[in-house]
C-alpha cells in the first residue's frame, strides 16, 4: 500500500573489494570485533536471519537457505557481479558515504557505479584531523591546515560526522573552546602523537565539532548506544546557527533522540541502522521512533558497512517497516493515506534532499 | 468492546479565549517555543494528524481534512461555539485545571460552562510562592504568608503541582529543608529578586514540595523527560506520611514511572500527555505503562492547554488506545472482559476519584 | 506452532511449605513489602491476572475466578497436592534454584521431587559470605574459610548469584581489590558487624565477584531496574577469562541488557521475570529483548519465589509470549519456520544447558 521506492541513504560505508568465506562474512553480521560467544553464530541474531531472508533470492536461492550454500553462490558470481546485483535492488537512488573507516572498501565512484545511483561524500572530522597532523609539523601549522581542510571539505563533502561523542562520551562541555585551550591541547596532542595516532582530546573534539559547525554543512553526531540527551546543552548552543545537526543512529534511545528532534528546530534524527540490527523488531523500533519526531525530522540511513548484503537488508527492512506501521495507521483509520505515502517518501528521501541540499 | 464513556481529567489547563488564525493554531501544536525547522509544520507530527482526525467532524468537516480548512469553520463557528462543541464531544465529566499558567486562559468557570463539566483547581506551587512573594516584604512575613497560603489553597484545591523538579533537576535532596536553611534562602532570593521574578533555589523548591507533603493533599510532581528514578529518594522519604504523590506524565521513562508505582503505595502515575503525543503510537505507549503499574494506580489526563483540540485529542486517543489494548487483552484470552472493562473505568476516572476525593 | 516443551529455569527460588490465607497469598503477588495503596489489591496487577488466567484450570476451576474461590480449592486439595499440579503443568524439565533466601521455602530435593523435576543449586554469594563470616573469628580465618566455601560451592553448585550489584550500585569499580584492601575491608566489616549481618561493603562485594568468576562458573548479576550499562567496565575486565555473566532480569532496561549480550561474547540475558510481571505484555517485552540479543546469548527464567503459581505464571506467559513472537515472524516471512523452532529450543533449554554444562 505505502512505497518508498526511491531512498536516500544518508550515512553508509562502502563495500568489500575481496572475496569472502563464511567466517570473514559471518565476522561482518556481529556487533564486536571479536569472535561469537563458543556454541554461537553471528547467523544468529536479527541482522543474520534478516541478510539469509532478503539477499539469497537476490543470487537466485531459496530465500533463508543455508550461509554455506549462500556463501559458494556469491563466489560463483564473483564480488563484483553480487555486490552489482545486490546494491541494485536495495531501492537506493543516493549514497552518503562516510569514506573516513579503514579496510580495502569501495569508494564514492565504485559506489555510483555498482549501485547505479548517485554517490556524495561524508567527511569524518576526526580523520580528517589526524590526517592533517600527519603532515603538520607545528602548532600553528595544524590549526591553520585543518581550518584549510574543514573549509575544503565543506566545499566537496554533503555533511561532516563526528564519532568522537559516542567514543569518548556525549557530554562533552557545549561551547567552543577558547582559542588558548585548542592551542594547548593542540600542543600536548602533536606533541605526544605518533604518525597514525587517534584523536581523542575532548578540547579538539569539540573544536571540530565548532569548526564544521561554522561551515555551515550539517553534523552527523553518533551518539552509539548513550542517551542523546546528554547533547540538549550542545543542540542548545548551536540553536540557531543554521547548521543543522543530525543524530546517528540512537538505538536504544530512539525515543530520546526523537524528542530532542521535537524540540530544536536545527536537530534531526536517524531510523536506520536501529532496524537494521533489529530486523524483524524493527516496526515496533520505527514506530517508537515516529512517536514524538516531527515528520519532516527523520532520514533513512543503512549504516551498512563492508557488506553490499547490509545495504540490502538495511534498506528492505526500513521500507517494510515503514509500509507496516504506516499502512497500520492508515487502515485504523488513524492517518489518511494520502498523508502517509507523503511522510513515507519524506522520511526515505525528501527530509535528507532538503536536509544536505541533494538535487531530485 | 471496552468504553469508558466518562473520565476525569487529572491535569489540563484552560483554553485561548480569542479567534486563531493557522500560523497561532499551529504553533500550540508544537512541542517548542520556537517555529518548525524550514521546510516543516507542527501539522506533520502525531498530534498534528490526531488533531486532523478527531476534531474536524466534529465542526463538520471530513476528517484529515486541510488544516486551512479547518480553521476557517472554525473561525466561521466563533471560538465559543466551537470550543463548546469540541470540549463536549471528549468525554472528559471533571477537569483538574492547573491555573497556573500566563496567557488568556479560561478558567474554572468557564471550563465548566464550555465543557458541561465540573471543574476543579490544581495550584501550582511555585506560582503560588511567587505570588506570594510579590506582596511580601520580609523572610518571616513571606513564610507566614507562603504556609497560609498553602493552607488556604489545600481547603479549596484538589492537587498541588510542582514543575520545579522538571525545570531544576529531579534530583533534589530528598529530605526538608531546615527552618535555618529555607529562612536564608528566602531572604537571598528577596532580595535578589524584581516583581514576577521565577522561583528556581533549590531549597525553596524542597521548601515547597514538603509545605504539600504537610497539607494531605495529593502532589503532582512534573518529570518531563527525566528518569523518575530520580525521585525514588523523595518517595521514599515521603512514604507512610499519608499523602499520595502523581508522576507527570512521565515519558519516555514510563515504564520506570510505572515500577516507582509499583513499589511505592504512595506513588501514582499518569497516563495522559504521552498518549496525545505519540498519536497513532498510543496504543503501545499505554501497553508499556501496564505492564507493571498496578491498575489502580495510573490516573487519565489531557495535559492539554491553550486549544480545544488538544482536550480532544487527549481523550479519544486515551479512550481509543485503552480500549484497543485491553479488547486485544480480553480476544488473547489473557484477561477476562469484566475485568477489563473494570480496569478501564479505574483508569479514566475510578482512581482519580479516589485520589482527589471526587464525588461520582 | 512454535512449541517449547520443555523449560529450563535458570533462576528461581522454592515455594512455601505452608498454607496461605488470601491476604498472604497476595502479598506474594506484590513487588514491595508493604501492603497495597488503599483502595488496591495486588490483584489489580498484570501478576495477578495471569495467576487468576493460568491457575484456576489447573486446580479445576474456570480461568480468572474469583481469588477467594481459587484461594479456597486451593486449601481444599492442600500445600503439597496444589503445589504438585501446579509446578508440573509448567513444562520446567529443571529447575536452578536459589537457595539463600530467608523464610520457609522447599529446598532442591523438595522442588525436585514436586515438580517431577530436576533442581540444582545456585548459591548466593552475599550469604554465603555473610555464614562464614558468622563462623570465623579472623580475617585471615574468614578469607580462608571464604575461598574454602566458594571453591566448594563451584564443586557442587551451577552457578553464583550476586545481589550486591543491584542492591549498592551497580557502578562498582570494576577490577578486583588488592590484597590489602580486601584484608581492611573484612576487618572493619566483622568488627562492626554482629551475627546475621549483612554484606554490603563495596570492597568485599568486589572480592566475591572475582572469587566466583576465578572458579569459572557462571555468575549471575541481578540488576533490578538500573541499567546494565554500568556493568559495561566490569564486563570488559572479565572478558576471555573463561567465565560466563548472566544478567538478572533486566526490565526496563531489557535493549541495554541485549546490548551487553551483543557485544560481549562472555554475556549473557535472561528473558524471565520481565515477562511473568508484565503478563498480557510480555510479547512485547520478549520482541525487544530480541532485537538486538543474539539468539543463543538469551535465557528463560521464571525467578519464582514463594508461590508455585508464580513458577505457573512464568513458564507459561513466556512460552506464550515466544510462540507469539516467532510465530507472528514466520507468518510475515522474516524467519523461516525451522529456524523459529530451533530459537525457541535454544531460549527455553538449550542455551541454559550449555552455559550451565547441563546434561540433556
């Protein structure tokens, strides 16, 4: 009854260029670095029985067939040739990508072109920053050339995210830091860094976080698995600025995070990768999530990773949920279905068109 | 299957006196002092499309009808007419009114006359210590004031309300203030303050709130979106002393006003705002709230203020989604359907009787 | 469709051995020790609704009869007869009891034999502590006599159980005392304590943890309703030790507690209690324990106590509420049939049987 049959996908990664087995495949499904608990399988979780509902019929297998005989069906095709039919039957017209991870994965060309869509870059600040400490020699060198870097991407990139919060706690204090304090710890971090070295100093952190505030594009903030409330005093400071600030991915504080969408104008929230992790739960987390958020204040996400299966199953499981719950509504009597197919082509695709200023 | 024909509502305010036009309307919509983000409208929310199916055929129009639409007969019926009619269709046989509210707001009165109801008075405690305040010139003639004010509202009241707690922290020493404390903070705060100045020290909010302990009558406590966790300390402190405490309204975290209802006899907790919030999504807000408040301890309300619509919203989407649960309860076979239907007069107005002293 | 025979109760305690009059029985449905706010019964509960569904039929009377009329046929057949109808129309194959509880409770041959059962031990380490220290004069006598009791206690016993944690703070720093530390703990706690004394300096809760997670059996932490979350730096010190954290029960904060179980492959959930007190809603609360929660990192527990109604009650809200949920996935597609099945089995037995080394 509702379709979406065009998404957005506002925060994503690229895809593996190699090969796989069951064990690196399976490796992709978890949720830790590590291995699976003895006597368990990463298969066995929502994301694992969401990947054997959707993608095996997509290789021409039986949906939910066995990993093993799904598995020697994708090395048959081959990477390529999978992750093209894959990527193509995810709905997907736009990636935003988030280029800033390690691995050997598919960047914003290879993207365009496996899915056959349009591809837009994310610039993580915190990479960004690192990368140009590897190249500074001095203080003044690395603030100069970051405020260079930051300007540049905001010229290229749709949006800037930021992991620093969910990393190393949201409740860093709100206001930007005085120019004194970002030299100091400037400093002490160049000081200290090896070549590769992670930021972590909360006084850059948020200096990043001002700095692409000031550019004006909007800030992807993964808030992880802490309350976004602890981020009210930040949206607070940023109130009217005019860059907008969206919060990535927010299970399990879906609820919290949609308030806060409810309550400041220039603060959105995401209904992506919640579902995604939680498959045949995610109606009910979509619909928690569309309790309090504003309608023009929720944007797709995949957040998928590594595996072209994960933009499949990210994308499928949104718009299943939302067809569910919204047609739900409809059929109660509860929305009328004209307002429903509007919200549902908003929240897959016209709030992130406004929103990163994507053309239709 | 399950109808509550008559509820009380337990927490309400008044109702603008003047004509609104759409850009008014819409702003009592929103959850924010602010205007919607570019490119939104607080008619693309949950109350919004509540609003839109509830409340125009009930001037006439077909439901979801354009919100343009609806204000021009609106404005067509007169803002008496229509608000008769949209306050006599909600069910709603007594109204608790919190008056302590700016704006031009109906009163006691008068939302008995529009409503053909009874009406009953909440006093806010914080505007009552500023009121007194405004005409009192020293500590001690502002205590003696404030303690008979306090003894003069209890007489003529059904509840006092708190939103020092929402504003400045739920997590305020449990325990009173001593005379020594509250007389030095009463004097700073004099002297600190101009005419109409707020009351936010924290020991007078303590001062306040066991001032209401004191006089028997039931204490509605604002949580707003915080934990009411937060307030295990006071509820304990509070036990046994024969005054009953009500948690408002208490989402996102209303399961855990739910469990201090559920361990505290004292301890009661509402179910009305998060319902006419989260529209659509009521029914499974409610459903949590039951899962582990026993049932004689959630108490209806609208929470509404300023519009009509918002009364009427409040109680169809309460009406409609308890009716929802526990007929879906009752076919599961989980509850039997004379229990049921007794919880759900318990729920919409039993227990606020009991509570507030209400005659039937 | 979805059918679990057979149970594995990894947590509960033994039922009373004497007759109940109706005001003891109820107290027993309550989740305080206080009597019910006047005007209520523990009845009026989610608890109390599921006895009078499930039990009723199995003494031979109509589900949701009146209590006193249950209450009546249940002296009538007698403690010992009602208790053995009861408990085996549970379906619970094996019972993991806790047997350091006050009051009159049937020990594990009792609870074996009633139940038609098996029934291992848990052993509380708080009491555990709290008898030897009633038994050694010294420090260095308690610490030896300490370790001597859990060393014996994993030779015997399933698993350890912690209450500290919910009852003092689940924020307990997370690495084991030294030495020294413990020494000083114990001291100043015997001199100041008196025989029957309770153990809840953080210090000693500390070295009890450790002690059990040395012995390698798994350690249960009861959480009560704080979040889990704060276990996460306690989590990450005891990863790829050997040993195994199970977490009790977990409502509210049931997502969280699939969160840790997610992330940590030495965690584990359990699935019980949360849903035997929020009876007609339990589906919901097991669908959101399975949205994020592998399927082999979660176990069913009744955690019973005192009334075999209650150990009715759990067992069959959650084998309803399992089949609910699976089945209502199999039905939309999202799992496969044989997949459900298998889950099911691994929730209500398997996976208690291989983190508890249970024989089949």
């Amino acid at each position: 009854m509702i379709d979406t049959p065009t998404l957005v996908d506002q925060y994503c990664h690229g895809v593996l260029r190699t090969e796989l087995g069951l064990g690196t495949f399976e490796a992709h499904l978890g949720r830790t670095a590590g291995p699976p608990a003895p006597g368990t399988t990463f298969f066995d979780t929502q994301t694992g029985f969401a990947v054997r509902r959707w993608c095996p019929p997509l290789l021409g297998l039986e949906p939910h067939c066995p990993p093993a005989r799904y598995l020697a069906r994708r090395r048959e095709l081959g990477v390529l040739e999978s992750g093209r039919r894959l990527l193509r039957a995810t709905g997907i017209a736009t990636y935003l990508v988030d280029t800033g991870l390690p691995g050997d994965l598919t960047g914003l060309p290879e993207m365009a072109a496996t899915g056959d869509a349009d591809a837009h870059e994310i610039v993580r600040l915190e990479q960004l920053a690192e990368q140009v400490a590897d190249t500074s020699g001095t203080v003044d060198g690395f603030l100069a050339n970051l405020a260079e870097a930051v300007h540049g991407a905001a010229a290229s990139a749709v949006a800037f995210t930021s992991v620093g919060g969910a990393r190393h706690g949201l409740a860093l204090a709100p206001e930007p830091p005085g120019p004194g304090e970002v030299r100091g710890a400037t400093g002490r971090w160049l000081a200290a860094r090896q070549v590769g070295g992670r930021l972590t100093d909360p006084v850059l952190l948020r200096h990043l976080r001002w700095s692409a505030v000031a550019s004006g594009r909007p800030l992807q903030l993964h808030v992880g698995v802490d309350d976004p409330l602890l981020l009210t005093d930040f949206a607070a400071a940023t109130a009217g600025l005019g860059t907008d600030l969206v919060l990535l991915p927010g299970y399990p504080y879906h609820r919290h995070a949609a308030h806060l969408a409810s309550v400041f104008p220039h603060v959105y929230a995401d209904v992506g990768p919640a579902l995604a992790h939680t498959g045949a739960g995610a109606a009910s987390v979509l619909a928690e999530t569309l309790e309090l958020a504003p309608f023009g204040k929720l944007l797709f996400s995949s957040g998928a990773r590594g595996l072209p299966e994960l933009h499949v199953v990210g994308a499928r499981i949104f718009r299943e949920a939302l067809a569910r719950v919204l047609s739900g509504w409809v059929v109660d009597g509860a929305w009328c279905r004209s307002d429903a197919q509007r919200v549902a082509e908003m929240i897959a695709a016209g709030n992130a068109r406004r929103v990163y200023g994507l053309a239709h």
